[in-house]
C-alpha cells in the first residue's frame, strides 16, 4: 500500500505530464479587442467671397468631408445672415471644410482656393461687394498659418496684380442659416447659381481641378 507521499508524487506527475502535453491550459481566456479608429480628420476655413460659389467647389474635391457655410474674423457674436450683409459685423462669408488628410492635403485646399475666385480684388468678387466678401484664410495652428503663407507667396505668381488676401487666425467660426447649406446642391436653378455658380464649376470641371458631382459624404 502507497503511502500518502508517494500518493501525492504521483499526482504532481500526471499533473505535469498533463500541462507539458497542453491538455491543461490556464492562460487567461482571450478578450475581445476594439480596434482604434486612428483616422483623424482636419478643418481649413477659408472665404473667397459668396460662400454658396466656395462650397460647391470644395464639396467637389475627393479627400473633403464636409462643407458647413458660415461666418467668421469679425467680432459680433452669433450673426445672422441679414447682419453680416449690413457689413457692420468685420464677418466675411467662409466655408469650413473638413478633410481627410490622408486622401487630399491642406496645400492642396489652398490650390483650388486660389483657382475658385479672384484673391487680387479688395473687399469685392464679381459684383458681390462688400467687406464680407473678402478674400480671407483664417488658421488653426501655427503649421496652417505657415503653408497658407508659402501657398500665397507660390500663387502670386500667376497673378500679375497683388494677391489681398487675409491669413488671419480663427478666433471663432459661427455656422450660417440651414437654408445657405448646400445651396447650389438644392437650388441649381436659381438665378445666382445658374448665372455665377455653375459656369465656375464648369470652368474648374474642365481643367480637372474638380470633381462633377459633390464628393462630400453629407
């Protein structure tokens, strides 16, 4: 008869045995794992006159988010459309335009811009004048504030006149009426967007710099 001891070897022995060939296994049990959503996107704001022509443009471009119209660099808080037209706000019409870096860079943005309006003309874009029309680049950090800057500097050479544009930084951007949001899109028949808007678009569509039909996933 097996003492105790010996009782007791022989099960560690089996125990072993048992773990060495796996058919014991006390690693923890696999938990469920959340991949991180590492893409992030950027917001440039930009105005280059009759926020309705600069959204239809930028929503054209692939790599763009969204386009929200709206108002911005001057200092009445929460104007309204009516205000801003009285020019007594410093608000120029902009578009704020969130984008996917990785499919289309800030230096790019800035390119179209300078191809979607006239930036040599002070407080004015076609017969749209006023202050709140003007030629404006509003940045975010210090990196944008630095490519808006060399953008500038490389478009001035395909202008013979001076570029007036503002770089100017956010302080704060103020989103414009639900009826000014994606204006062209709901209203392609409306005087403005036949007569300005739409001849704008067909120009940059030619030239390849956009896209026919809005690219923007809202």
């Amino acid at each position: 008869m097996k003492s105790s001891a010996d009782g007791q070897n022989f099960v560690k022995k089996i125990f072993w045995i048992l773990l060495a060939t796996g058919a014991l296994n006390f690693t923890a049990p696999a938990q469920p794992t959340h991949s991180m959503n590492t893409n992030k996107t950027e917001i440039a704001d930009l105005g280059g006159g009759c926020f309705w022509c600069m959204e239809a443009v930028f929503e054209r471009l692939p790599g763009v988010i969204s386009v929200t119209s709206g108002f911005a660099g001057g200092t009445t808080e929460n104007p309204s459309y009516q205000q801003v037209c009285t020019e007594t706000t410093g608000h120029a019409e902009v578009t704020e335009i969130e984008f996917d870096p990785t499919k289309i860079s800030y230096q790019k943005l800035l390119e179209v811009f300078w191809q979607a309006h006239d930036p040599t003309t002070l407080n004015r874009q076609g017969a749209d004048e006023g202050t709140s029309y003007r030629s404006i680049i509003l940045y975010r950090d210090e990196k944008q504030k630095m490519e808006a800057e060399k953008s500038k500097l490389e478009a001035q050479k395909n202008f013979h006149n001076p570029i007036v544009t503002e770089i100017v930084p956010l302080k704060k951007f103020y989103k414009a009426e639900d009826y000014h949001q994606e204006y062209y899109n709901n209203n392609p028949n409306q005087g403005y967007c036949r007569v300005v808007i739409a001849p704008k678009l067909e120009k940059l569509e030619q030239k390849k710099i956009i896209d026919i039909i809005p690219q923007t996933s809202k």
